[in-house]
C-alpha cells in the first residue's frame, strides 16, 4: 500500500502540525504504511475559530441544499470506496471485507442524513382561533466527534453527516491508532465542494481532546470507545457546560436456550464473537448457555476452528493489546475455566508474522465472577457460563454493569419477549448475534455503555445535534377569552 501522511484538514487545506510526528504501523504485519502530525495548541485554536466561522453562512442554508451538497459528498465516497476500504483494513487489522462492510453502513447513515430534508420538515399548527404554534431546528454551532480505531470509517460517517445536515460544522478528532482513513474520508468531502471550514480534522491525543472541549465555540461533543475514557470524556464536557454523549464498552452477552434453531445459531455466535478479531462494542464476549446445549457448543468450536487468520479473521490492533489477551487466557484457565478452543496456538498467516494475531478462543465453565466473565476483554475471546435457567441467565445480565446489548437465540417467541423486556441494553436481538439497528433507528446502550443523553445516529440524534426552537404566531385580536387556553 502506498505511504499516506495524514495531516490536519483545516479550512479546507491539509497543514502539518506544529506537534508530534508518528508513525502508523500496520496490525496485520507491523509495516510502518503512513504518518500522522499532530497540531499544537494554536493550530487547535485556529481551526476552531475558522470553522465558527464558517458555520455562520451554512447554518442559514434549507435542508434541500446542504442534502444536495452531502449527496455529492456520497458519490465521492462511492468512487473511492475500494481505497477508502483498504487503507481501514490495513491500519486497523480488520479483513477488506470488513472494511468495505464498515464503510457501507457509514454511508447508510449518510443516506438517512440526505433524507432529512423530506422527514425533518417540522410541525404547525393552528392550536386555537387564529393562533399557531411551530417549531424550527436550528444548529447548535460548532460540534465535535471523538472517534475510535476499530471503526475509523463507519463511527465518523455515524456523526459528521448529520450534524452537517443540521447545520453545524465539525470538528472530528479521529483515533491516533487509525489516522489515515481521515485522510481520504476528509477529502472526498472536499471533492464534494463542502465549503472550506465545515469539516476540520485534528490529530493527537488527551491535548487534543482537552483543547477542543475547552474551546467556547464547541457546543457538543459525541465520543466512541472505551468506558473509561467516555466517563472522563462525558465529566470533562459537563464541567465545561457542554452537550455530551460518550458511548463505552460493553460486556454483551448471548443468552443460548435449549429451543433454539442450530443452523440459525452456532454461524451467528461464533460470526458474533470473532467479527472484527472481537474488536467491537457489539460483540459477544458471554454465552449464557441455559440447559444442555453441549452439541451447539461444539458446533461453534468447529465454525471458530475453520476460520483462516486474515481471510475470515483480522488482526488485533497493537502488540500491547495481544499481550493483554494473551495473559487474560492465562488467568481464565488459572480461574477455573476450561480451555476448548486455544486462539494462542493459532499460526500468523505466511508473511505477516510480525502481525498482532490470536486465533479465536472459546472459555468453558466460566466463573460468572471471574475475570473473563466480568471484564470487556476486546478480542475474538468466548466465555460461556453454565445457567439451570432464563431466570438465572437474565440476573447475570442484568448484573453486568455496562449495557449495550443482549441477545436470545431461541424459536419460542415468549421467552423472547421475556428477554426484550428484562433485559438491561439499549440493543437486543433475538436470534441476531450483533443487533445494531439499522437506520432510521438509533444506535446507543444504556449503563456504563453510555453517558450523557440522546442518542448518536437516527431520529433520536437530531435532537442531540440541534435545538429546536418554538414559534408561537397571532396575527389578529380575538374575542374569546379563552384564545391561549
């Protein structure tokens, strides 16, 4: 793959930070594929102050014409959607196939972004004689994202559309681990002809982050990643008088009940466990197995065995996070657990062995108090714990602090309703193995997966990315008493 230098996309123009030069290593095969700068304090200063600017004369645009600009902004992204595609997989461990998939559910956000102008129209109406009542949207200002590494595509393209839908302009500080991806995403929205100002990219780290949330233009601040940076992120922003939501990790388990569908289930679960090398905040990390269910178990050790590291399976993102996983087996076996399925012993694909891998893992017999069970470990890793029943099942769940998904796989709609209504997420599936909704509806947990209120992406986003402004209109003198009643 060719270098790539990413830079700050400031007023429209890449310039080199003042700060720290890093290099960007590949996952799959430690390859130094690019640079990144960081800006120092003025060059934050600067971009914010250009992009308040800028903000003014877009905010006053209609919906239709900041959606035909955003349009152009999907074409832009379509026509380089092979590279786009592959600079995310190469600094991010993920497949090309799941790069491209990230990308294309980013664009579908956008797509819901381009519809606003036909569904966000507001409301009027006459509410007595001769007296209406509306409501206008109106942006907020300046808003920024805080995005992570393992979705350098999808999570930006969740946030930057439809706050630039509403009018806002954005300030989008992408992961230090993934910068690249920046890059080409932040120029197919200047190939577009997005006004120089509304989109800004600033590289780095906590500096970075602390500047921008201390900046008195920025009015809101959405974070993706791990729960203790979004608790910082989310407290850091409301003492600063900020609007915030910071979304965290999770802890997501699959409740497994003897009535399920085994065709339907062992491919989901172990597609659940192993997507994205286990690096999303959607993937399963528990299976709560109610009953005897020791031939699907089995049979989801085989779909983990047959996967081919690099062609079904990616990397894990730094040598750091290889080494946790690694000692986090360790201490599962030391716990009590039986080891079915040893991802350590899995071989680096030819000409990658200075990657960061580990083949997927299966746990059996997990404590529910051990550290596997309780602890978002972040990699293609599979608890499963013994539950007499649903009962039982559902009171492990509701028991883990975090609270972004829960699913059921079972083919009796009562005891799936039992876990829709019971269960403490913000997402649920029922024989889905990943539920993240699909637009119009909006992607949030609940718990310590979330801080702050509203939600980042669908109709309940438009609210976090706006105000709403009420209008009430009379026009002439009434004779009833009773005209404001």
């Amino acid at each position: 793959m060719k270098m790539i230098n990413s830079d700050n996309f400031i007023n429209g123009q890449w310039v080199k930070g003042n700060g720290e030069v890093r290099k960007i290593h590949s996952p799959h095969n430690g390859e130094v594929i690019g640079e990144v700068s960081f800006p120092d304090d003025d060059q934050i200063h600067q971009a914010i102050e250009l992009a308040q600017k800028a903000q003014v004369l877009w905010g006053q645009k209609t919906h239709k014409q900041r959606a035909q600009l955003l349009f152009q902004v999907r074409t832009a992204l379509l026509d380089n959607f092979d590279l786009i595609s592959q600079v995310k997989s190469s600094e991010s461990g993920k497949t090309l196939a799941e790069g491209k998939a990230g990308l294309a559910k980013g664009i579908e956000v956008l797509e819901f972004a381009l519809s606003l102008q036909n569904l966000d129209s507001g409301s009027k109406m006459q509410v007595s004689q001769g007296v209406n009542c509306e409501y206008r949207r109106e942006a907020l200002g300046v808003v920024a994202s805080i995005t992570p590494f393992n979705f350098p595509a999808m999570v930006p393209l969740w946030t930057i559309p439809i706050s630039l839908a509403l009018g806002n302009a954005m300030v989008w500080k992408p992961s230090e681990k993934t910068p690249l991806t920046a890059q080409l995403i932040a120029d197919a929205f200047k190939q577009a002809g997005l006004p120089a100002g509304l989109l800004t990219v600033l590289h780095g780290q906590e500096q970075t982050v602390q500047k921008i949330i201390e900046n008195p233009h920025v009015k809101a601040v959405s974070f993706v990643g791990s729960t203790n940076i979004a608790r910082k992120i989310y407290h850091m922003a409301s003492l600063q008088d900020k609007r915030v939501l910071a979304l965290g990790g999770a802890k997501n388990p699959i409740i497994l009940l003897p009535d399920h569908n085994l065709e339907l289930t062992a491919q989901a679960i172990t597609d659940s466990f192993t997507g994205c090398a286990g690096q999303r905040c959607m993937a399963a990390s528990l299976l709560l197995n109610v009953g005897q269910n020791q031939k699907t178990i089995q049979e989801i050790k085989a779909c983990a065995q047959k996967i081919q590291l690099a062609e079904q399976m990616g990397a894990i993102i730094s040598s750091e996070q290889l080494n946790f996983l690694q000692k986090a087996i360790d201490q599962a076996v030391a716990e009590g657990a039986e080891l079915l399925l040893d991802g350590r012993e899995a071989k680096a694909p030819k000409g990658m062995e200075k990657g960061n891998w580990i083949g997927p893992t299966i746990l059996n017999k997990v404590n529910p108090a051990s550290h596997a069970a309780t602890t978002e470990l972040f990699g293609p890793i599979l608890s499963i714990i013994d539950c007499p029943d649903l009962s039982s099942a559902l009171q492990i769940e509701n028991n883990i602090p975090y609270g972004n998904a829960c699913s059921v796989f079972t083919s009796n709609g009562a005891m799936a309703e039992k876990v829709a209504q019971n269960a403490k997420a913000g997402m649920v599936g029922v024989n889905v193995g990943v539920p993240v909704p699909r637009e119009p509806f909006s992607f949030a947990g609940i718990a310590d997966s979330k801080f702050g209120h509203g939600e980042i992406t669908g109709e309940q986003s438009l609210d976090f990315w706006s105000n709403t402004k009420k209008v009430t209109t009379k026009w002439e003198k009434q004779t009833q008493s009773d005209w404001m009643s």
